[in-house]
C-alpha cells in the first residue's frame, strides 16, 4: 500500500451508508478487500450482506469504530491487529501487538513436523517462542495424541498463545516461561522440536516496512546478524532430542546454508530444507540419530 501521507480524514458523515463506507474508504486508498473486512467485524454483517444490504445506514457506534479502524489501517497498522486475528492452517488464531502475526510460509514448518512424526504414537514435542501458539495449538489439533510443550520468553505472547489453546481445544500443551532450552524440567526430552526463532538481521530495512513497524521486533530481530538465535537452539537441541528425534527450524529465504551448516557442524543427520509456497528456502531440520555424549566425556 502506497503512503497515506495526504489521505483524507476517515472521519466520516453523521450519516453514511454501507455502500458509501466502502467508497470512502477507497478514496482514502484502502484495498476493497481490506475495508470489506474491516466493515464485517464492525458491524456483524457477512460479506454477502454488505452487498444486499448496502443501502444501509450505518449504526453511529458503527461509523464511529469504522473510521478508528480505517484511520489505524491508513497510518500502517497491520489489518491482523485490528482485527484481532488471522487464519493460519485453517483456524482463527486471536493475535495482539504482544506477537507475530502468523504467516502463510510459516504453514510449511508444520507440514514438515506432521510428517516427521507420523510414524509416531503419542509424541512429545516441543514448540520454543511459540508467540501466539501457531505452531504449538496446530500441532497439538492435529496431533490429539500429543504432548506437546510451548515456550516463550514473553508472558504477553503466551497469555495469547493460552487463549488460543483454550478457544481451539487443544487441551494437550503446556505452556512455560523459558529463555529456550533454560526453564524445561531436566532431563526432559522431545521426539521433535520446532522454532520460528528471531532471525531478521539487525539493520534489516523490512523492520521498518510494512506490517514489520508494528510487530514486536525481539521476536523479529535477534539485534545481531540473525543467525545466533538459530545457533543457540541448535546447540541446545542433542541434549534435549530423544535418539531419532528432530530438530526443524524456520529461517529467512537466503539462511538456508547457514542453517544447514550450523545443523551438520552440530553432529546432527539427515539435513535438509523445506521451501515455502514462493519457492524459497524456509524450513531447515536435521535429526539426532545417537543419544549425547555424557558431559564428562565418560560412558
């Protein structure tokens, strides 16, 4: 969307329309798409109402948080936040500024993960900087059998990713306070573990474009070159994999290499990469096929 630095004020008239809502609002510069949905969850109306019943005046509450709303859009906020959710893997996931919004390419870390651990009965696994339970709840939904444990150094973030299990029913996820690996019970130990770390560069200049502005940027940015967050979870992972479990991790389009360095530097087998919709590199794994060494060196 192109700058809304001279769009017209979104307050609109005392009495205004469906029909005329929706114009004002592309005047302004806003999607059709954008609007319509921004409209439906003001008002309540389907998207075929807002057509047959277009005439419509508008409720003054209505055209009151219609104009908050499209004015918030205009200045840059994401339509996910004012919404209050985004669909990802097919359900309604509730998101806040406290986490990302989930995202398309991100659906392929859990296609990847359901076929890991297909071949599995009553799985334990683990999600770390769930934000809003994206991965966690969906896995946990598609896997009723297992136990699956979600991380997250933000309350705010799993305060959201807890609504989300429980508006979902996926009874079967813990939820933790943990900086990754450091909160989990010793001796804890997973058949795969899963990651859409921070990994934008520090200096990136996507941070400052689009929805990127508005979301919370610890859980973009790892504020260093982006890979040390993957290496940290690398580095944890052989102590917390069971023998034949998996490690698989989100990354951007161009740390496909990198990742798969860090993985194979890290004695891990079976590397690979997933790519997303678009074609890119997306989604790095590796399996631990040996338990660790003890810590001592010893037997």
């Amino acid at each position: 969307m192109s700058s809304h630095s001279s769009a017209p004020s979104a307050v609109l008239p005392e009495t205004v329309t469906v029909h005329q809502a929706l114009a004002l609002a592309a005047a302004a510069g806003l999607p059709t798409l954008e609007a319509r949905m921004l409209l439906t969850h003001v008002t309540g109306l389907t998207r075929t109402q807002l057509i047959t019943r277009d005439g419509d005046t508008l409720a003054p509450a209505d055209r009151g948080r219609f104009g908050a709303l499209l004015a918030r859009r205009l200045a840059g906020e994401p339509v996910a936040y004012l919404l209050g959710e985004r669909e990802f893997f097919g359900r309604p996931f509730r998101v806040t500024p406290d986490v990302l919004i989930p995202r398309p390419d991100t659906e392929i870390a859990v296609e990847t993960a359901l076929k890991r651990i297909a071949p599995l009965s009553a799985p334990r696994l683990l999600d770390m900087g769930t934000g809003s339970g994206a991965l966690a709840v969906t896995l946990a939904c598609e896997r009723p059998d297992a136990e699956v444990w979600a991380t997250d150094v933000s309350e705010g973030a799993l305060r959201v990713a807890r609504e989300n299990a429980h508006a979902l029913g996926a009874a079967n996820v813990r939820f933790l306070i943990s900086d990754w690996y450091a909160a989990l019970p010793d001796g804890l130990r997973f058949d795969l573990i899963v990651s859409n770390p921070p990994y934008i560069p520090a200096g990136d200049p996507h941070l400052a474009q689009g929805d990127l502005r508005f979301e919370p940027v610890d859980a973009l940015t790892d504020h260093g070159d982006g890979l040390s967050d993957l290496a940290a979870i690398v580095a944890g992972a052989a102590a917390r994999l069971h023998p034949g479990g998996w490690l698989l991790m989100e990354h951007g389009y161009d740390q496909g290499a990198a990742t798969r360095g860090l993985l194979a530097a890290a004695g891990l087998a079976e590397v690979f990469t997933a790519r997303d919709l678009a074609g890119h590199e997306r989604c790095s794994g590796a399996r631990l096929l040996a338990a660790p060494p003890a810590p001592d060196g010893g037997a």
